[in-house]
C-alpha cells in the first residue's frame, strides 16, 4: 500500500484495511491490527499471526515470503526487506529470500531486517538495528550507540 493510497490514510478504519489487504491475497489472523502509511509490496506473499501489530510507516518489501507470528510487534518505521541483488554478477540478478518473524518477537522502530533472517520466538530486536542473519529465541539484539 502505497502512503498516499486511501486505505493507508489514518481515518481509514484498520478493519477496512485488514480486509483490503485479505481481498489482495495475504493471510491475516484475528485482532491484527496494522496502522497507517503502511507499504506492503505484494500482500498475496504476507502472512500474519493472530493479534500482531504493524506500526505506522513500516515497509514490508515482501519480494518473497513475509511471515509473522503471532502477538508480533512490528513498530513504527520498521523495514522488513526480502530483496537484494547479486553484486558480483554482471547482470545483476535477484538475490532474495524470505523473513519470517515468530510468535512473541518485538521488531523496534527504525530496525532493519534483511532477506533470509528468522528473528526468534519472543526476541527483542532494538531500535535502529540493522538485522542480517538469524536472532535465536529470546534473544536481544541491539544497535551500535553512539557515546560522546
């Protein structure tokens, strides 16, 4: 969904685009709730879990599979990207893979998290962080801070 669609304006109802986002194909649990601006790229390749929330302004640049869990939170500003290129290919080919988020998991603002990553049941991924390989279980990752 595009920022400037009419299902992603805030006086959108979420059950209205809940049931948009189902007409075009993903699997959407009960009482997710997904505020406005947010992108979704392909929704017949977005599943989520029961009682999820997707903050406003997440992309979800679902080339491939986006799975997520339920009770998953997805905050404000987030990317989930499951798409790169080959950089060592002359013609640059698709180089994407899956993301799947399970049940619990806490996906900060701002955070990142690139194709090919599972981010465990219940983790933590801190704001800003910039995710490129697997988050086991229970797990926290943060961002580098900055000190003065």
């Amino acid at each position: 969904m595009a920022a400037s669609g009419p299902i992603s304006r805030w006086w959108c109802p979420v059950a209205v685009r809940v049931r948009v986002l189902r007409l075009f194909g993903a699997n959407i649990g009960e009482d997710v709730i997904i505020r406005h601006r947010v992108r979704i790229h392909w929704p017949w390749k977005l599943q989520i879990g029961d009682r999820s929330w997707v903050g406003e302004g997440a992309w979800i640049l679902n080339l491939e599979p986006v799975t997520m869990g339920a009770d998953v939170c997805v905050s404000q500003d987030v990317l989930l990207c499951t798409g790169s290129h080959d950089r060592h290919s002359p013609t640059f080919e698709f180089d994407n893979a899956p993301i799947t988020v399970r049940d619990g998991a806490w996906i900060a603002v701002r955070a990142t998290v690139l194709r090919g990553v599972t981010v465990g049941r219940s983790s933590v991924v801190g704001a800003t962080a910039l995710v490129v390989s697997d988050v086991a279980d229970g797990q926290i990752v943060r961002a580098p801070v900055a000190h003065p």
